[in-house]
C-alpha cells in the first residue's frame, strides 16, 4: 500500500519515477507490505506478455522465497534507485514481510522519490551492471556493488532511519490508520516523547 501523496512522471533519464504531488515531510510512512499484496505464482509469470515479464523482473522485489512480490498498487514500482535517497525501506514490520518505507528527508512538491536499491538483496544483478548513475556526491558510480553492504554504509542507512522513526508522532501519517489495523503492535511508533 502506498500513500497518496506520489505520481507517476516521466524522469528525464531513468524513464518513469514517483514525484510528489505535496511537501511529505522526514517520517512519514509512505508505502508498507499489507495484506492485499502477495507474490506472482509460476502459473501467473508464465501467462504475462514478455513486456509485462520484462518489467516485472526489473521492478518487483524478488523474495527470499524466489517469488516474485505482487504490490497492490503499482505505484509501487516506480521508485529510482539513488545513492543517497530520500526514502528507505525500515524494517518495523519484521523482515520477513518486506518492512516499511519512511520518508528519510523532507521531499518537495514536484521533487522525486528515491530509495535505495542496495538494501534488497538481489537488486544488484539488475540494478547495478555498469555501476550507478544517479549523480549525487557520495554515488558508488563505477563500483561492483555485492551483498551485504559495507558497515560504514549500513550505518549511514540506520542513522538516517532512526532519526525518520524519532519523527513519526510529529508528522502526518497518511497510512497510520490502514498500518495500525493490520500492525496494532507498532502503535508506540506513533506515541509522542518528551525527548523531542
């Protein structure tokens, strides 16, 4: 499930990516695994035209099952991959169901969504032949990108994360409700600290 807060536009270089159609502030949850998506059976993949195939392959998250997801809304599908990105996938959910995406950095109106491909594991062999080109300063550019990440980049990933959860109960949560009634347990998420 996605948040209605993106559109699909044309990039200028990547083809088509999701842009912000409002300002969505650092902490905001806008995309996590419900229950209405799933994974493509054998049967499924085989019947899609080769287009469609082809696409599948270079957009969905491939499962540790070796399965294919299957998002409820293919929105979904269209977020670039970035070196330094302005959303993340969080693992609130537990790991085993695909976790959540948190807005990491305010996103502008107009400006595109991104996330970072290297946390799927699997990405690399479609996402990364030839390196990166996604042009921001710290672009692993030419470099072989192979699982598990470096620790100096995994901690730039958790750095950016913990502090987007520190803003979640400040910010407005478009998918809270639709989150909260499938995941009653993440309701402290959403609780406000006096620490702030």
């Amino acid at each position: 499930m996605i948040a209605d807060l993106y559109e699909i536009r044309e990039t200028g270089r990547y083809g088509k990516g999701l842009f912000a159609t409002q300002s969505i502030p650092k902490g905001t949850i806008d995309a996590f695994r419900c229950k209405k998506c799933g994974t493509y059976s054998e049967e499924e993949l085989a019947k899609l035209p080769k287009k469609e195939l082809d696409f599948l392959i270079g957009h969905e998250v491939k499962e540790e099952s070796g399965q294919y997801s299957k998002f409820c809304d293919k929105r979904m599908l269209y977020g670039n991959h970035s070196c330094n990105p302005n959303t993340l996938n969080a693992y609130i959910l537990g790991r085993g169901n695909g976790g959540a995406s948190i807005v990491v950095r305010d996103i502008k109106k107009g400006e595109e969504a991104t996330e970072d491909y290297r946390l799927f594991e699997g990405e690399e062999s479609i996402h990364f032949v030839g390196g990166c080109r996604c042009g921001e300063k710290n672009c692993m550019k030419k470099t072989i990108f192979r699982p598990p990440a470096p620790k100096k980049l995994q901690k730039f990933w958790e750095g950016k994360i913990n502090a987007a959860l520190q803003s979640i109960p400040y910010v407005k949560q478009p998918l809270k409700a639709e989150l909260l009634k499938e995941h009653p347990e993440l309701s402290p998420l959403f609780k406000k600290s006096d620490r702030l």
